[in-house]
DNA sequence: TGTAGCATGTAAGCCGTTACATGATTGA
DNA sequence: TCAATCATGTAACGGCTTACATGCTACA
C-alpha cells in the first residue's frame, strides 16, 4: 500500500481503538521501517506521478508475528473528555451538562453508524474474521455506553437541579 | 494540595478516564497556572521540610467554569492494544491470543475493584455526587467491557482453528 | 477552469515522558 | 539503620501534531 492509502485505511478502521496518526507521521514512520528493513518500497510511475508502494518483508512479518505472540499487552488507556467534565458536573449550569450529554449519545450514534459499515463491508470471509469480532466488539462497546449515557441523563432528569 | 498529592488524586481517581500525569509534569503545569494566576501558592515549613499547597483563584475558578459550560467537547479517544492484537489474531498463536484475553479479563476485574474501592469511598453525600455518577459510569463500562471479551472468548473456543 | 482528491514530504514545536538529582520523615 | 514514602524540581528526549511546501489528476 502507499502511505497516502495507509493513512485512510487508519482514519476508517484504526481510528475506532486507536489514535489515527498524522499523514505527516505515516511517511516518517514508513521511512524508518525501510532503514530497519521491516518494509520495502517500490516506485511507480503513472504518467507524471510517482506513487510509493510499501510492502512486508519476511524479517518484518516475524518482528510483527514475534511481538504479537510474546510481549506484554499494556492496559488500554482512555481520554474521555465526556467523563472528566461529568466529574465537575457541579459546576455546569444543568442544561449544558444535559446537552453535553445528548450530545455525546448522538456522537456515539455516528461513531456507531461508521464502524457497522465497516463491519458490513468485511463480510464473513474467514480472511477476515479477525478484523470482523474486532468491529463486533466495537458494535457492543458503543451499544453498551449509550445505554450508560441514556440511563444517566434519565438520572440527572429525576433530580433536576440540587433536590432537598 | 501538594503536587504531590495531586499526583496521588490523579493516580487513583483521574486514571480510569484520562492518563495520568507524570509527577515532573504536575509541578510544571502547577508553576504554568501560577504564572497565569489560576493558582496562588503557599510555602509551609514543618520541620525542615517544604511543603508548597496550592489553591485555586477566583480567576481559575471563573477559568475552569467557563471551559466546563462553553468550549465543545470531544469525542473519547482510546487506545486499545487488546483489539489492535486481536485484529492480527490470524497471525497469534491460538492459545497466546486466548491467554492475551484471559489476562485482560482479570485486568479488568482489578481495575473494576480499585474503582469500586473508590465509589465506596465516595459514599453518598450530596457534594461527591458527580464523582459517584462517573464512578458507577466506569463500574458500568468495566462490567459491560467484562462481559463481551468473555462472550469473545467462548467464540473463540467454538472454533478452535480454521474451521472447515 | 477550478476545486477536490491523490500523493509526498520537511520544519517547528507541543505535550508528556523517563532519567537524573536531592533531601526530609516515618516506621519496621 | 535502612527502606519506603513524602516532597520538589531540572534536563534530555521521544512521539506526534500542525503548518508549510509542492505538484499531479479527475471531474463537475
């Protein structure tokens, strides 16, 4: 693949358990995985373009197979700005928070919306049964925090503002 | 607080949503906010030891409150090595991805602890009741986390290999 | 003909980390 | 007495971003 189909492969699949990189990244990090030999490049030339293409090599198919099946793997780490500012729910006026929370659902509802049609596109080739639960995966965890969020707004609207 | 303190806060509350900082990066951001007048510090001398307590001012207060109710929110990003591993599951040893999900399960239930050992904590005064709703959000996420790689695995069990 | 998308890169800089450096206090 | 914890900071550096820079190609 070239760096440019590479990042766009990243911000429709990646993206949903990991931080898409920059395209600016992708090139950089291409090119230091040509130094370590992971990766080999081919030039093409179509007309007056020259298009990168990047492929495997074997040492780099066994570093990726070796660090798959033998290191450690780290905690996941979250940023949810959602959450941190929930936390301070006290000193938002109710009607932001509320609105900061439906705003939420809805997002999860476009993030949602996204990755069933890549679950969609994968099919049920065994090829890609790996990326398929991944994607199924996502599809419940999205499922699952709205019906936290949901169940949170019916929660905040029972007790509108400080009850007693 | 102390930056050490705060540094003791953030590991065990701020962690389930955000990362934690490092202790270098609380005293530079604490003498950041000092310079910009959104903190006020105070020397204490007990013994021969310096202690440095930190406090919010109105101008930080007004600061926070004002970020809390106007600036938008963003979208949770995650990083998730657990499924980045799982999406090359095709290339893991079977039993190395099975113990791969095994492991987070516990994990999961450590962490799910620690939080609850914290919502406990909080108890259910009216002033900790924001903190309480994200720490039954985070017990909620964790159970609902728990239950798809657990239903996961069974899937994987189903199908031991390539089947066909 | 002009704009969106394809395609590749460099430079500057921010955010946050690890490593380094120092010393007091508490309790086993 | 010695290890753990309290307590504060500086320096170097890594990872990643945004901004900058360039040019081709397809299509409306």
């Amino acid at each position: 693949m070239t760096g440019y189909e590479l990042k766009q492969r990243a911000d429709k699949t990646l993206r949903f358990y990991w931080v898409s990189p920059a395209m600016s990244q992708v090139y950089t990090e291409l090119d230091r995985l040509v130094g370590q030999q992971m990766v080999m490049a081919s030039d093409e030339l179509s007309g007056k373009r020259r298009t990168r293409r990047y492929r495997i090599t074997a040492l780099g198919f066994e570093s990726l197979q070796g660090w798959l099946n033998s290191s450690a793997t780290d905690f996941p780490t979250l940023k949810h700005p959602v959450a941190l500012k929930l936390l301070m729910g006290a000193l938002m006026q109710p009607d932001r928070l509320r609105s900061m929370l439906k705003q939420y659902v809805d997002d999860l509802a476009v993030s949602r919306a996204d990755l069933l049609a890549v679950r969609t596109g994968l099919g049920d080739l065994e090829a890609f049964r790996y990326p398929a639960l991944v994607a199924e995966w996502g599809l419940d965890y999205y499922d699952a925090e709205t019906e936290i969020v949901t169940a949170l707004l019916e929660k905040l609207a029972g007790l509108p503002e400080r009850p007693g």
